[in-house]
C-alpha cells in the first residue's frame, strides 16, 4: 500500500459518519456550555455590588461581570492573545502548553489502564513516586556529567528513572490483582495515599535541602533541566517535553492499534472471557498494562521535576486525577487524549488569567469550567436532542442485519 | 375484509445493502403466519419495519385495511403490535405480575401509587382468558425460560396487542416447552389474535403455522400453505438450490491418536463435580461424537480439552504431550482449534469488527501478526476469506460482530476455527442457530476436514448431528460415559435410552429423567437436520 493510499485511508477514518458525530457534539457541548455559563455570570453580576462605571449593560440591565470577558479571557487569554497583537512565546499559551503536557502522561496512563478493562486511580501515587526518583536520581547523576552533555544523558536518564518507578509502583496493585484478587480501585486509592506520605516522609528527612523552608530536595543542577527552546523560558514549559508527549501518544496509539500486545490489552478490557478463549494471558495482561500505565504517570512526574519545579516537593497537584477526567474526555482513545489534554490545559491556564484580569470569584470560574466538561462528557445527551429534532428521524443503529442487536434496541424503546 | 396485516411492497435499503426489496405479505386474521428464511435473508428487518423500529425505504404498513406510518414502536404498539423478542426484555427480579404491568400500571391514590392488588387481578384475568400457565407472584429469575416467554406475550396483550410477532420463539425452549408454546398460539388465534412468527427450522414454520412466506436475501420468493407444502420444497425455496437433508459421512482413512483424556474429572463452577471419570481418545481422521442432553458435563468436559478449565484428576494429552495444565495459548499454538458453546461470551469480542474478530486466537506467532505486530491488510483478507467461504452475511468485514444474527456469528467462529490449520477440531454444538443451508456446508467442511487427517471432538445435543457425523459416539449422562457406540448400528431409540441414563443392559434402572430428546416428537431421522436443537443457549 502506497503512502498516498494510506494518507488517503486515514483520512478517509477520521471523516467518517462517527468521527464527524463526535466534532459536532463537541462543539455544540461547547456552545451551550458557554451559554450557560454566561446566563451564570450575569446573574452572579446582578446578586453582587459594583460601582456604575464597572457595570456592563445588556438588555438594559446593569450586571457587575461582563460574560463576554470572562469568556475571552478563559479562552483566548489561554492562548496568549494571538489575535491582539499581544502574543509572546513566553506569554500564557506557554503555560497552556504546560499544563497540557503534563495532563497528557497522565491521560495516557490512565487511557492504557482503562482499555484494559482496570480502573487504575492510582496515577497520581505513580506519578509522585516517579517524580521523586527522577529528582533523587538525576541529582545523583549529575554529579557525573555536566554542561550540555548533562543534559542530552540526564534528560532521557531521569525520564528512564521516573518510568521504571512509577511503572513498579504500578506494578504492585496489578500484582496485587492478578495473583490475590484484590480491587484495583482499593488498592490504586490506597498507594496514592502511600506515596504521598512516603514521599513527605523521605523528604522533610533523609533527603530535605538543609538550606530550604520548604519540605523539598536539594534543586537540580540548571543543565539537568528541560531546556526552553524556542519558548517559554519563563513560563516552565519546554517545546521538547511537548514533543515527547507527543511521541507518546502516537507511540500508545500504535501500541494498541498495531501490536499484538495491544489487541490481547483491547480484548481483556471488553470481554474477558473472548480473550481467555483467544489464549490472552489474563494475568499477564493486568501485570503489564498497570506497569505500563504506572510508567506514563511516572514519567508524568519526571516531567513535573525536570520541566517544572526543578527540584522534588511535596505537594504534587492532581494532575493524576486530571488525567482520569482527561482520559475519559477522550473515550480512552490515545489521539483523543491529545485533544482533550490541550482543552483541559486551556481551561486550567484560562482560570489563572481570568481571576487576574476580572472581579469574577475563583469559585465562579470553576463552575465554567466544570460546566464545560460537564457538557462535553455527555455526548449522549446530544444524540439525544438531535434525534428529537424535526427532520432527523431516521435512527443511527443502520443494522442490515436478522436478529439480534436490532431486536434488543427494540425492546428498550418497547419499555 | 381486509387482511390483519399487509406489508404492501416493503423496501428497506441500509447504506450499501437491500435488507428488504419489495416485499409483500399478507396476514389474515386468527391465523399464524411464519416468516421463514435462511440467517440474514431480511426477516427480522421486516417485523422491525412493522414494528415501527424502521422506517421502510418505499411501501405501505396495512392493518385491517388502514395504511400506518409507524416513527416508533411506541405508535406499533398503539396500533396493537406487540413483538416478543429472542432475548426477553424483562426485570429478573420483579415479578411476573410487575413485568406484565411495568410502565401501564394500574394506579390508585390519584395516581400517586401503584394499584398492585389491581395489578394481580388483572394479570390473573388476561392469563386465564387465554388459559395461560404463569404464577403471578413469582419472581422472573426463578421461573423457566418458557414461562418467561409466556409472560412477554401477557405483556405484549395486556398493552392491547391484537398481532404478535415473535422472533425465533423457539430458540431458547426445550422440546417440551416448544409444545405448549405451540398450545398456547393454538388459543391466541381461537381467539382472534393474529400470529407472525420468524423462524428458520423448516419443522416448526409446518407444525405451527398456517401460512409460510419464505424470504431469500431480502425478497420474498413464495407463499404457501403449510398443509399443501413439504420440509424439501421449502428447504429449496430458502436456500435457492436443492438441499440434502441427510448426512453421507462416508469413510476415512484413521490415523494415529491425536488427543486423549484419561480419567478426567472436572468441577463446574460451583464446586460441584460435573464430568468424573471420563477416558476416550480422538484419532486423526476421525470424529469423535458426544451426544447427550445439555448440561450433563459437555461443556466442562470440552473446557478442561481446550484449556479453560483445569481438570481436578486425570490426564489429557494432545499430539503426545501432556497438556493437562497447558495454557490455552499452548494448545492453539499446538494446532488446537475450537468452536466455543457460546459464540457471544467467547468466540467473538462483541464490539469489534469482523477483521478484529478473525485475528482472536492467532494474535500471537502466526502470518498475520509475525514480530508482534499486527498486519492488518493480511488480517482482513483473512477475515474477508471466511466471510466469503462461510456466507457470512452482510459480506462486510467492518461489521461489527454484534451486529450480526446469531447463526452469521456461528458461521465466522466456524470458519475461523476450521481455516486454522489444525490438528484437533473441538466443535461444541458446531450449527447451533445456523440455518438449513449453512448447516449443510459446515457439516461437509467438518468431514473434509476429517478426510486431510483431522482429528475431531463433536458435542451437540442435535441427535442426528451427532450420529451422522461420528464415527464412534459417546453418550454422556451426569458426568460419564454411559457407552461409545458405532452411531450406524444404533438406532435413536436406543441413543435416546442412553442419554436418558439407561445402561446398556440395564433394565429400567437409571432414572429416565431428562427426556430423550432425540425422538421426542417422533420424526423420522435425518427428516430435519436442526429438530432437536433442544434447550440449547441460543441467544441472536
């Protein structure tokens, strides 16, 4: 097959009826979302006090918060103003991207687990034990190398550490439920809480910086940082860690789509018993895809250390259980993660600018924002209300076929 | 008068398939009407349309004379539709008299509570006017699949149905059971009620209806009076070609044991042991028959072969090695291929496509996945060969296999398996839900099969299946094998008698139990090639 025809094939998939379904829904959750949202900031504007030249006017009516700017600021001060003339590669859209990165190890890890049939909600324990090995062992390596060799061995060294730790760490609860059938969202919970302490426990002792207030390691050396190529230097974001994001997703992508690996993953996730039948390893199989993911969310923390903080403090925020949001935003499905990372990295980074450039309460932006994934998360609720729509009477389930899927959906609609 | 029901040129037209093409039919009122058609031939799409599922392409829905235009089920049923389909749609732990009522209860207080004693009264008239054997206090999951289906006709009459469709109402009904529902529409048209019926078993369209159409891919190609008609000319008209109903099995040449079980006893899930204490062994080049009623330890016997299951004693050995505690994986690398009993919770990943669905089983060190990696071109040329040589319809490999009937599903699982290269076939109930003309072709594909040197384990609870083609037969009853008989010197009386649990020898002493099901309504053998396809867990 040529590399046209294959270009051709997948383009082919992504217009096809379902991909195009999708982008629909998306954008109307989106539209009524902000709908909402706005009917909301006005009528916060109204129970609030504001002096009349702060007030905005619509419909005749005063209100204190002005939808329009709220909305603007959330979306497009997220993405540095690009079209005021403003924008900086060290700007807001940095930070998006920022956040974005980080979100998509997470969403990975926990879109692996999932597509495995196992709830893993322990990415945020993986990604904290990762980032504190990553921060351990690059300082102890950094004392071998240095200068820009430093950094091209210690960049891929620490990503190396924090995978092989958060992947054994993700290791245990899929031990722990492959060989003594224990819960894996008990287990998950329950080393999240594990790390954290161990963690805070290392760090405010054996391992704390003697010079710092704070519960945190010795920094890293500047060599042993993600460099800011390009943009971002003040912002804690590097092009190259986004880039390995990036990678990631694809390579998942391939993963479970192309390897034989993936499709004993696939099949255990959704139906068990066909992938015993087809010679699947059941145990195995959990084994693997919970190190796996424990990988992506300890790599999640390498980032955090190497891009962000430059240094291990406790006190991680939750970009795991981001990442369980993220993942399921995206159907679970690698390319889908890529997406739904970048929207949450808007929104996370769209709040900040919002609180700075409004009167708008910081509670009040998080329930734009939960609206918003509110909306998005419920794409039946829209096929829903397209079906009730005059016109759009023909039903989705075309099944040319005698018996069975049919005459089931037939039965829920006799109820 | 005007006919009960008129399809009047149905036409339904799916992106890329006709599922209907100008169909007519014509029911008249009190009468059973049976829709008759190989899997995929169009039938369920039909009653769909009637039902208000579809919406036809082109063409008219008629009742008593009145042209509908049904956009939901909802309107059907207003219109007195009442469709019972092949898996039930009811509450297991409700009652019969709370699954008849759900939704249409009688209410009291103004409407702010259900009327139950009102309920009761009313589920205990309707089952009597129609002499209906249902408890109505008893809860759904503690009764028999057949008074289950009774309680989705009351449900069906209590909103006011005057026609019924069922869909292949027999499927999931022991043969005793398929006699009282054959009562039971006996007093539904004495009483007016009007009667469509899908099937594929030519014997139950004769026995049950009065008239048969007869649908071949999407058109309907005749009409005729189920008195007037034979099993032959209707197995011609539903597969297009003359069709032989009985097997030739021929001979082949044996060769050296491929398999042997030595002393096998297994447990079944709950603990409680099913198979204890069977030996046989599976040569090359020739089948080996299990006959005997459901449930007397072929499944764990044929799981603990192909293993699912671990055995609690004995020895199986397969190609001279002892695989006893061999993974699955092992034994399919072995060249152990399998027609699993239950084709929706392990032969086929429900959600994936039929490409997907052909790589289940040979995911690891075969052509099609070499290194790891998965060629999917070469994955679905494979799964498009099967579907070719199988009939599998609708001919698409990006099919998701839920979407396919019941007997298609069978068809591609029986087509992968057979096309694996292997040297033991275990076929578990192997044409289950297959129709007339594709159970003649996997049959012929198994004894070509057995005529390359293939060693094959056949379960199935069809008698005539069994014996047809085995050359040596087990009985099984509660776990062991009663005898291995030569199938062409035993009569099916005398099978029959075994499966029951009589020992050969044995006067009268095992107790007769489980009814033979083999001659249980007296046909000739080899008359019907899917009669007995009894309590079977035939789900679309």
């Amino acid at each position: 097959m040529s590399t046209a025809d294959r270009a051709r094939d997948a383009l082919a998939r992504l217009v096809d009826a379902s991909a195009t379904e999708r982008v629909l829904i998306s954008t109307a959750a989106l539209v009524l979302s902000v709908l909402i949202g706005a009917v909301l900031v006005l009528v916060a504007g109204r129970m609030t006090t504001c002096t009349v030249g702060e007030a905005v006017y619509y419909f005749g009516t005063g209100f204190c918060y002005d939808p329009v700017v709220v909305f603007d600021r959330l979306f497009l001060g997220a993405l540095g103003d690009p079209f005021s003339g403003g924008w900086s590669p060290n700007g807001q859209f940095a930070v998006t991207l920022r956040e974005s990165t980080l979100l998509l190890f997470t969403g990975l890890s926990v879109a692996l687990a999932f597509r495995a049939g196992i709830f893993n909600i322990g990415t945020q324990g993986q990604m904290v034990v990762g980032a504190l090995a990553t921060a351990l062992g690059v300082l102890w390596a950094s004392s071998l190398v240095s200068g820009a060799l430093g950094t091209v061995v210690l960049i891929p060294f620490g990503l190396f550490v924090g995978a092989v730790f958060g992947g054994l760490y993700g290791a245990v609860p899929g031990l722990l439920k492959a060989y003594a059938d224990a819960n894996e969202v008990i287990t998950t919970i329950m080393l999240n809480f594990i790390a954290t302490g161990i963690a805070l426990y290392l760090v405010s002792g054996v391992f704390k910086d003697p010079e710092s207030a704070a519960n945190q390691t010795v920094p890293l050396p500047e060599f042993a940082q993600f460099p800011a190529l390009l943009f971002g230097a003040q912002q804690d974001f590097s092009i190259v860690a986004l880039g390995f994001g990036l990678l990631a997703v694809v390579a998942l992508y391939y993963v479970l789509e192309h390897t034989a690996f993936g499709y004993d993953v696939r099949t255990s996730g959704v139906q068990p018993e066909a992938a015993e039948y087809g010679g699947v390893d059941a145990k195995r199989t959990v084994v693997a895809s919970l190190t796996l993911s424990g990988a992506l969310g300890g790599i999640a923390g390498a980032m955090y250390v190497m891009m962000v903080l430059g240094t291990f403090q406790t006190g991680i925020p939750a970009y795991g259980f981001d990442g369980i949001t993220v993942s399921i935003l995206a159907g679970n499905n690698p390319l889908g993660v890529g997406v739904a990372a970048l929207l949450f990295g808007v929104l996370k980074s769209g709040t900040t600018v919002v609180q700075f450039a409004t009167d708008v309460p910081p509670q009040l932006v998080g329930v734009l924002r939960g609206l918003i994934i509110l909306f998005v998360a419920m794409p039946e609720f829209f096929r829903l209300l397209a079906r009730g729509l005059p016109g759009t009477g023909s039903k989705p389930e075309a099944v040319a076929t005698d018996g069975g899927a049919a005459g089931d959906r037939g039965g829920e609609a006799d109820e | 008068m005007p006919s009960a029901v008129h399809l009047d040129g149905i036409t339904k037209r799916f992106p890329g398939v006709v599922a209907n093409d100008d169909v007519d039919l014509e029911v008249e009122r009190g009468t059973v009407h049976a829709l008759l058609g190989e899997n995929g031939a169009g039938k369920t799409t039909l009653m769909n349309v009637l039902y208000g599922l579809y919406e036809p392409t082109s063409g008219e829905v008629r009742l008593d004379g009145k042209t509908h235009a049904f956009g939901s089920p909802r309107d059907a049923i207003d219109a007195g539709i009442g469709m019972i389909h092949q898996h039930f749609m009811l509450v297991d732990p409700m009652t019969v008299t709370e699954n008849i009522t759900l939704g249409n209860e009688p209410r009291k207080w103004g409407g702010l509570a259900v009327d139950r004693a009102g309920s009761r009264e009313a589920v205990v008239e309707l089952a009597d006017r129609y002499g209906f054997d249902v408890d109505p206090d008893a809860r759904i999951e503690d009764v028999s699949v057949g008074e289950q289906q009774r309680v989705e006709i009351l449900k069906a009459l209590y909103r006011g149905a005057d026609t019924l469709i069922l869909d292949e109402p027999t499927a999931v009904l022991t043969p005793q059971e398929v006699g009282e529902l054959f009562d039971v529409l006996d007093e539904l048209t004495a009483q007016g009620k009007t009667i469509i019926f899908i099937t594929h078993k030519l014997g139950e369209a004769m026995r049950a209806a009065d008239e048969i159409s007869v649908l071949r891919d999407g058109r309907k190609v005749g009409s005729v009076d189920a008195d007037a008609t034979t099993q032959a000319e209707l197995a011609e008209l539903m597969v297009g070609r003359e069709v032989l109903l009985d097997v030739d099995h021929g001979t082949a040449e044996t060769g050296g044991v491929v398999a042997s079980v030595s002393d096998v006893a297994v447990d079944d899930d709950r603990g409680v042991r099913a198979v204890d204490g069977v030996s046989f062994e599976v040569r090359g080049g020739e089948v080996f028959g299990i006959a005997g009623v459901d449930g007397n330890g072929q499944s764990e016997l044929v799981e603990a072969v192909t293993g699912l299951r671990t055995p609690d004693a004995g020895e199986i050995r397969f190609r001279g090695e002892d695989v006893t505690t061999a993974s699955r994986r092992d034994r399919i690398d072995a060249g152990m291929a399998y027609v699993p009993e239950d084709r929706q919770d392990r032969g086929l990943v429900m959600e994936f496509d039929l490409v997907e669905n052909g790589l289940l089983g040979s995911q690891h060190g075969t052509e099609l996945a070499a290194n790891g990696r998965i060629d999917w071109s070469k994955t679905r040329g494979h799964a498009q060969a099967i579907i070719d040589e199988y009939d599998v319809r609708p001919p698409d490999a990006d099919t998701d296999a839920e979407s396919l009937s019941g007997g298609n599903q069978q068809k591609f699982i029986v087509g992968r398996e057979f096309e694996r290269d292997p040297e033991l076939v275990v076929a578990s109930h192997p044409t289950r839900g297959v129709d007339v003309g594709s159970i003649e072709f996997i049959h012929e594909r198994l004894l070509e099969l057995r005529q390359q040197g293939v060693a094959i384990l056949l379960v199935s609870s069809k008698l005539e299946e069994v014996q047809g083609l085995s050359d040596r037969l087990a009985v099984v009853y509660e776990g062991e094998f009663i005898d291995v008989v030569d199938p062409d010197e035993t009569t099916e009386e005398e099978l029959g008698l075994l499966m029951a649990g009589e020992r050969p020898g044995d006067d009268g002493g095992g107790g007769g139990e489980p009814e033979p099901t083999g001659n249980a309504d007296g046909t000739e053998r080899g008359g019907l090639a899917d009669r007995t396809d009894a309590a079977g867990g035939e789900r679309a």
